[in-house]
C-alpha cells in the first residue's frame, strides 16, 4: 500500500492538491467526510466495549447507517452521534469522489431492501458493501469482522468525552464484578 500506514489511510492534508479535495471534518456539526463512524450501543458496548454501531459518510460527511430493517438513515445514526471515526482516503476508491458517494448511495439502496440481522447482515456490513462496491484500496473482500478490528487500532475519538462515553460503563461493570469475586 505504498507505505500506508492503514489499510485506509488518511490524506496527507499537507499535499495541497488532496487537502483541497475534502471537507474538514467538523465535530459540532458531526460532518466526516470520508470516514467510517461509530458509536456504541447501549448494554452491547458495556459488556464488549469493541462492539458498536457503524455508518459511512459521504465525501461532504453526511452519515448514512443501516439503522433497521428495510432502513438507512441519513445524518440521524441509530444509537446516536458518532464516537469514533476512521477518516479514509477518497484516492483509494475506484473512480475517487464520485466513485465513493456512488458506492455509499448504492450499498444504502442495496440495504434498504434487507432485514436487519444483529449478528449477521447489519450496519458493518453495509459499510462493508460499500467499500466493496468502490473497490477500496483495490480490495474487494471488506467485512463486519475485518472492519470491527481495523476500528480498535486505526480510528479516533471524536472527544475525551467519547472516549468515556464507549469505555466507563465497561470499567464499572469490570470493577463491579472484581469486588464481588474478591468477597467470594
């Protein structure tokens, strides 16, 4: 991948001629251009803090989630405004910009005629679809699990506050349980 250092590597926003290509991303508008978001899901995420909720952004950051059966939103994620984000490079995408907004639009129809399966076909395998479509970095073989684990090491958080929102009740519930096994 040319030295990338993620399969889905960020622009080099210091290249003029990229920068000027995107959007920056804004938090308080929640706008990510070129990026998978996530958010966690209440009591899932608590006892599997890795587990979430996963949508993909458009090239102007318009959020687009299978939130259901038969239903993609659009800017309005299920569990609620993203906590993390992995921004990815429109370059890697066949046709660039057009071929990313293509492909997020077609994945969205493709998934607003499926039944939503929690463990099955659900939010990463749409955004899966869509990477598939635009033959991401040349790959053509995106899933629920690979993008799961690409998350832990190569997304941010959008805040401290974020970062607390995913991991306290994780850490409450794992101090809970080691009190309790202590008394025992």
């Amino acid at each position: 991948m040319n030295g990338d250092q993620s399969p889905g590597s960020p622009l080099d926003l210091s290249d003029r001629e990229q920068a000027v290509l995107m959007d920056p991303i804004d938090h308080e508008r929640c706008r990510y251009p070129y990026c998978i978001v996530w958010t966690p899901i209440p009591v899932l995420t608590w006892i599997f803090p890795f587990l979430g909720h996963m949508g993909i952004c458009t090239s102007n950051g318009v959020i687009r989630d299978f939130a259901g059966p038969y239903f993609v939103s659009e800017d309005l994620m299920a569990f609620g405004n993203p906590t993390k984000y992995w921004q990815l490079s429109p370059q890697k995408a066949a046709n660039g910009q057009a071929g990313w907004d293509t492909a997020v639009a077609e994945a969205s129809e493709i998934y607003k005629k499926r039944m939503h399966i929690i463990f099955y076909d659900n939010c990463h395998s749409h955004v899966a679809t869509a990477l598939n479509i635009m033959n991401y970095g040349g790959c053509k073989n995106w899933n629920m699990v690979k993008l799961a684990f690409y998350m832990i090491p190569y997304s941010k958080y959008v805040s401290f506050g974020s970062f607390l929102k995913t991991w306290l009740p994780f850490l409450i519930i794992a101090a809970f349980i080691c009190i309790l096994a202590a008394r025992i």
